[in-house]
C-alpha cells in the first residue's frame, strides 16, 4: 500500500517549488549536450540538492566525463579536473606549503580539489595514500596540511568516475571512501535510437560546439538556497522507520558479508528528500525511498564471495531486502 500523499496541517514547511524549477532548467542546459541518460541526470540533480558526492562508473565512451563536464557548465561554479595516475600524489590533489622568499614565510598553495564542482576522472587509478587524501575532503570540506585547516568554498561536490572493466593500472577503493558518496551511478550502453539521435547530433560539430551553447543558471548561493529548501521536505516517522528497516536489514543478510552503516541511512534520508523536492512535493512518499536505496546501498553492501561467483548483484539483493518490507501506510 502507499503511503498517504499528505502532511499534518501543522507543519510550516517552505514551497520548494524552486527545488524543481531549477532541476528543469539544469536539465534543459544538459540536454543541449546529452542524448539519453535520463537516470543519471536525476541523479546528479539529486547530489546536487542533497549535497551528497557522486561516482559515475561505465565503460569507457558512455559520456561519463561529458556528463560531469555538462552538469558543471550548467553552474555558474567554480569548477576543476583532476586526472587521477598511478604516480599522483596527496600534495598534488589538496595543495602544499611553498617558501616565499620575500616574507620569509611558507605560503599555502591551494590544489585542484578548491573548488565548487571537482571532477576526478579514472579515481580508482590512484594509490591508497591519494585516495586517503579525500577522506576528510569528502565528508568535512576541509583540507589540513602542515596542522592548519582550510576550509573548502560551498557547496562542495565532487563528481569521480571510473572503469569497472580495466584491471592493469587500477586501485581498489577503500570502503571507507567509497561510503563516503551519497550515489554510485551504473551507466550503460545507450539504446539503438539514442545511438542514431548522438550520430546526427553531432555530424556536423567535431569540435562539440554544442557544449558552448549550455548557459550557466545557478549560482553558488541559489543552490545553498535550494539545500535549505530540500531539508525543510516532511518525511514521517513510519518512512524514517522504513529506511531504517531497509538499512538494518542488509548487516543480516544471508547473501552479505558487509552491510551498510547508519550512513547510509541519513544517505537514503537527504536523496529521498531531494527527490521528493525536484518533483515539486514538499513531503516524502516511499517511492522516492525506493528510487534512491539502489544507489545509494550498491556500493556499501558487499556479497559474499561465493554469491559473487555465482553472478548475484547487490542490485538484486537490495531490491529483494527492499520488497522484504512492509511499506508504511
């Protein structure tokens, strides 16, 4: 059964009403570009507004740079690109300290992770001690080097991809970093018809002209704006239940070896309520619950080897925990 459309008459909440206008704007800009990807322009509109890191992952060619590099455009943000190597290290991402001779002084030289909109490209092409760097980077938007701490600019989003296939060169990342973004995003394969629509959208534009046309709508503070909107989204106790039963459910899995932690909870909270806010409703129903719990729990979860072999995804097993439960009336 689905839960009731409606909230207690008490409750005082804001219109986020410029929640979805903006998401409908930022769309239009990217689809100037994109061909498709309909799920992963949602979900990068639901990152945005829930201020929650994003890992793209495909084979190569799906438009996974693109698609970051067409979201950025579309904020009037501060944006960089970090091309992750196996020789990349720590300094090179968050800044160092450097000797100025006339002050006689060191003088922090900020990196490329200062900025709005951070693209890290290949992430998984790093070893350990880069990709220990953005722990604190990632969850507290602060980078501390020589014991003084300097904070990042707001928002702060980073937006990584990776291959799954390539194997020679590449880095398991720690789950401790993984954890630390609000979505892994699967993309696929375009269909037939998207194929033909990118082949004649581009016949005439080698140089991707067409990237120059999308405007930027949103400044910094417009989103900050619409942040403050999207945490004011009523959800009830019996849906916060419902995530929390979700949750609670996958560290006892017979199929699992790692559940997800109350991270992932307060993750399935914001991205629920992000989506509820870019449909333009300013309380939660359990299908955006629902639309969200994949994402946001493919990349905590992990299966046991055996169930692994078997060629089990934790898509399968996340969907079958999520169906398990009572949907709250």
């Amino acid at each position: 059964m689905e839960a009731e459309n409606t909230i207690p008459e008490s409750e005082e909440i804001k219109s986020v009403h410029p929640v979805a206008e903006a998401a409908d704007a930022v769309r239009r800009e990217m689809a100037k570009v994109l061909i498709g990807q309909n799920d992963l322009v949602q979900q990068l509109l639901t990152g945005l507004f829930a201020g929650g890191h994003l890992l793209l992952e495909g084979v190569p060619g799906i438009a996974k740079t693109l698609s970051a590099r067409v979201m950025a455009k579309s904020l009037q943000l501060s944006y960089s690109r970090i091309q992750f190597t196996p020789d990349l290290m720590p300094s090179d991402v968050t800044g160092t300290s450097i000797f100025n001779v006339k002050e006689s002084a060191f003088v922090f030289k900020p990196g490329p992770i200062f900025g709005h909109v951070v693209l890290i490209d290949e992430i998984n092409r790093a070893p350990a001690k880069t990709q220990a760097a953005l722990f604190e980077v990632m969850e507290e938007q602060t980078v501390t080097v020589d014991g003084k701490t300097y904070p990042l600019p707001g928002p702060f989003l980073v937006l990584a991809t990776q291959n799954p296939i390539e194997q020679e060169g590449t880095y398991r990342l720690p789950e401790a970093q993984l954890d630390r973004f609000l979505f892994r995003v699967l993309l696929t394969y375009p269909g037939l018809q998207e194929e033909q629509q990118i082949l004649k959208r581009f016949r005439d534009d080698f140089s991707n002209r067409l990237f120059e046309q999308v405007q930027s709508i949103l400044k910094a503070e417009d989103i900050l704006r619409l942040r403050a909107l999207v945490e004011q989204v009523h959800i009830k106790d019996e849906l916060l239940d419902y995530i929390a039963a979700i949750v609670y459910k996958t560290r006892n899995d017979s199929d699992l070896y790692l559940g997800a932690s109350p991270r992932a909870s307060l993750a399935i909270l914001r991205a629920a309520k992000a989506t509820a806010a870019i449909a333009g409703r300013d309380f939660v129903i359990p299908d955006d619950i629902r639309e969200v719990t994949v994402p946001v729990l493919n990349h905590r979860i992990q299966l046991l080897p055996e169930r692994e072999m078997e060629g089990l995804q934790t898509s399968d097993v996340i969907r079958r925990i999520t169906e398990s439960i009572e949907v709250p009336r």
